[in-house]
C-alpha cells in the first residue's frame, strides 16, 4: 500500500474525514473543489506578486474567505 493509502488520501485525511459529519464532509469537498479552481486560475495567469494573485482571486471569488484564496496561492506558489 502506498503512503497516501488507499484513494491517494493520506492516512490523517481519512480519519479527519471519518469524524465528520456527513454535511461537514460535503462542505470540506466543496471547499477542496473551489481552491482547486483558484489553483487552476492562477497557474494559467502566472500573476507577478502575491498581492495581484490575490487580488484576481478575490475578484474571480468574491465569495471566496481571505484564508482560502491564501491556500490557494500557497500551493501554487510551493
């Protein structure tokens, strides 16, 4: 079996996931999905700075939390 176990998720993923209520884990999904479409944005516009990364995603997600458009721009960023 393979670190990431089963699935490709990681062994504290699933047992993160295993405490949650079935609506919690809809919305973790949901979350997981929105930051995946942040990521795809700014890879493709290759934004300068940090500050005009999130300034696109801010106005692509006006809905999006200040915490999740940072996610997003952390992982592209790593």
């Amino acid at each position: 079996m393979s670190p990431a176990g089963e699935g490709g998720q990681s062994m504290a993923s699933k047992s993160y996931r295993q405490i949650l209520r079935p609506d919690e884990v809809e919305l973790s999904a949901m979350l997981d999905r929105r930051i995946a479409e942040m990521r795809e944005l700014l890879a493709g516009m290759e934004p300068g700075t940090a500050a005009s990364a999130l300034r696109v995603l801010r106005d692509a997600f006006p809905e999006a939390s200040l915490e999740e458009r940072v996610r997003a721009l952390t992982a592209v960023r790593h």
